[in-house]
C-alpha cells in the first residue's frame, strides 16, 4: 500500500485556470487573458495576443497608397482619424511633399478632438468597468459632439476616411463652426463635474491607487509610450520632441504622472482632455487668420484634379485616369514616420519600390508593449485589480493585433 500511495502525486486544489474573456465584460468581446488563480490572487496572466488579428499590414501590400486609409480606421477605432492624419504623414515624408498649411491645421484640429473622444471612452469604460457607472454618461454626450463634428467633416462618425495623401478629403463645412465652439464651451464643465465624481471619491482611490504602479525605467524597458508613460514621470510627447504639422506652434503642456498606476494614468487622460481644448481653441483661431484656401496639394501626380477640370480638360482626365489605374509615382525608398496617438506612438514603416502599392507597411501600434507588460502588472493581486488595470491600459484590439 506504500508503494502505491507514494506513486500517486498530489494534487494541488488551490490552483484554478479561467479564461478572462473574451465573453469577460471588461474584454468587450475582443481580448482574452488566461488567468492562473489561487484563490482571488493572481499568479500568472497571459495575455493571448494576435486573438482579433485581421492581417491589416499584409493587405495593405495589395491596396494602393490611398486606398490603405479606409483600413487606418480600423486601427485604433476609438480615435481613427488620428491614424488617417499618422499614415498619410508617413506618406508624405516618403515623397518629401509638404501640404498645404489648411491642411495642417486642420489635421490638427480633428487629431486633438479625436484625443478628447478616446479618453472620454477610456476613462469612461474604465470607470464602468470598476462600478461608476455615472461618469460614464456624463462624458458620452460629449464624445456625440465630437462625432457629430467627425460626420460634418468626413461624412462619417467612427471610420472617417478623412484624409488623402496630400491633404484632406475635403474642407470643413460651415455648419462645423458653431458646433465646435459650443463642444468648447460644454466640454470643460463635464470633465469638471467627472473630476468631482471621481478625483476625491474614496472608493475610486481605494480601486486605482496603487494598482499597476510602474517606475519611469521599467516603463522604458517595457516600450511604453503616450499617457500610461507619462504616468509614471517620463514627460515624453511627440507633439513636443519631434513636433509635426506645426505642433510646435501650439501652446500646450504635457501633464504627468508620479506613479504609474491606475488613479495617475487617469488624472493624466483628465489634463490631456483639457490640454487638448487649448490647442482646439488655437487651431479654430488659426483657421479665422488663414481663411479660404485650398486643403490638398496641387500637383495631380499625387491627388486628383477636382471633377469641373476632369469633365473639361483633357490633361485633368490623364491625370485622373493615371491615378486610378497607375497609382502616384512613389520614389524607391523606406521611411518610419511617427506621430502621437491617443494611445502613444504610432508609427508607420513602409518601403516602395516604385509600384502602385506598399511594398511593405508595418504599424508600431502604441497598445502592443503596453499589453505585453499585463502579467508583471497584476501577478499577485486580485481579479478585481486586473479589471481596473486592463481599463486603465486603454488597449484597443484592432490596433494590437491589427
């Protein structure tokens, strides 16, 4: 009976494997995690990227330049236009273009009304995830606007499809005005009346701080970029040490953190919402000093002639007819171009070799050494906690796994 009974390895019963998504509320049907539990502590996560991959990059190399935009959208899908203005950027560094200053500070404008919106969702769903429910319906009316303001301009409210290599799609309309000036006025007073539900609320400090803490050089070494790395102290922002479409002309701060957790990550989101309206603010006052003119370069061997010149002129119609079929005439090269996304850096690599497509894109999505640190972050502490954390990294799966 010895011999039998030593043969026999015991079982360990505190240990238990679940699946954290994506069916979990918080993984909102797009992300799964494979939780090892003992008990309510967790001492193993393992975050199962590629799950919504959708081969984003791989089709690109067989849809011409402007055509990839419309796949930009479904990137981050939070903010889509900000990854239209970061690939069409890309673009233009390859052709050494520079577009017209409408153009620029009109990319501008929307980026910064796209940053409000994804935080507004960031730190909304978060909350919701978390319990509080309430600040969740106090921002969403105020992301509507700056959806309403997406669908004047583009004629779309989430994949916008707004730009084209060389500028933009089209000008903004004249209704888009008072709109923005209203979402101006409105806007502050709601993100006054989150902070007053959530800043000071002893339940919210108890749920986010200290939960996910990260130090300036572990951040690094992970790759973080955007707000979860200005959390932890890093005051790194493209808009500033690389500054693109004039940012440089724009006065602005970077707000930033002192711990990393969950509680500072969204005390940075809140200020960058409010830094954000500051550079709305100067890029409508910009556009009054501009005025009329035109928002897409002047050269049809990039964008095409407007319809009146290819009805009446015949070098409008080669032109427009080369486009389509032909594609622009790209320069042999590489480039990386980067820009400062809702969520951090994104970045575009492409290389041509002359053709009408991509030889190669590759996206260096903001979320991917985000995510990549989840284990580190929550091993040892509750489910609850990886809840709060998971909100609070603002991982958007179509940029992850793309």
């Amino acid at each position: 009976m010895d011999s039998i009974a030593t043969s026999i390895q015991p079982l360990d019963g505190d240990k238990m494997i679940v699946n954290m998504g994506p069916t979990h509320p918080a993984t909102h049907g797009t992300l799964r995690i494979v939780l090892e539990l003992e008990g309510e502590i967790i001492t193993r996560a393992t975050p199962e990227i590629g799950y919504l991959h959708r081969g984003v990059e791989k089709l690109g190399e067989h849809l011409s330049y402007n055509q990839f935009v419309t796949l930009t959208d479904r990137l981050n899908y939070c903010s889509s236009i900000m990854n239209n203005v970061g690939y069409a950027h890309a673009v233009e560094k390859l052709l050494d273009l520079e577009i017209p200053e409408r153009a620029k500070v009109i990319r501008v404008l929307v980026s910064e009304l796209a940053r409000i919106a994804d935080h507004v969702v960031c730190v909304g769903i978060n909350a919701v995830d978390i319990g509080a429910f309430t600040a969740f319906l106090y921002l969403f009316k105020q992301r509507e606007t700056v959806y309403d303001l997406f669908e004047m301009s583009a004629g779309q409210r989430m994949h916008t499809s707004f730009t084209r290599v060389g500028g933009l799609f089209r000008d903004l309309p004249d209704d888009f005005f008072p709109l923005a000036e209203r979402f101006l006025e409105e806007c502050p007073l709601a993100i006054d009346e989150l902070e007053k539900l959530l800043t000071r609320n002893p339940i919210w400090h108890d749920r986010t701080k200290g939960v996910g803490a990260l130090s300036p050089e572990e951040a690094l070494s992970w790759g973080y970029t955007g707000p979860c790395l200005r959390a932890c102290g890093v005051p790194q922002d493209l808009r500033k040490s690389q500054p693109y479409l004039g940012y440089d002309q724009y006065d602005f701060d970077i707000p930033v953190g002192t711990t990393g957790d969950v509680f500072d990550r969204y005390l940075v989101r809140v200020e960058e919402m409010r830094q954000s309206l500051r550079i709305v603010r100067q890029a409508l006052d910009k556009l009054k000093e501009l005025g009329p003119g035109p928002v897409i370069v002047d050269d049809y061997k990039v964008a095409l002639p407007p319809k009146e010149k290819v009805y009446t002129r015949m070098e409008s119609l080669i032109h427009h007819f080369k486009l389509i079929m032909h594609g622009i005439e790209m320069p042999v090269g590489e480039v990386y171009s980067a820009t400062e996304a809702a969520n951090g850096e994104l970045g575009f690599y492409i290389v041509s070799d002359g053709g009408k497509n991509p030889y190669r894109i590759r996206v260096r999505p903001p979320c991917l050494p985000i995510f990549s640190s989840y284990e580190q972050k929550v091993r040892g502490r509750l489910i609850a906690d990886a809840v709060a954390e998971l909100g609070a990294m603002n991982v958007i799966a179509g940029e992850l796994d793309r």
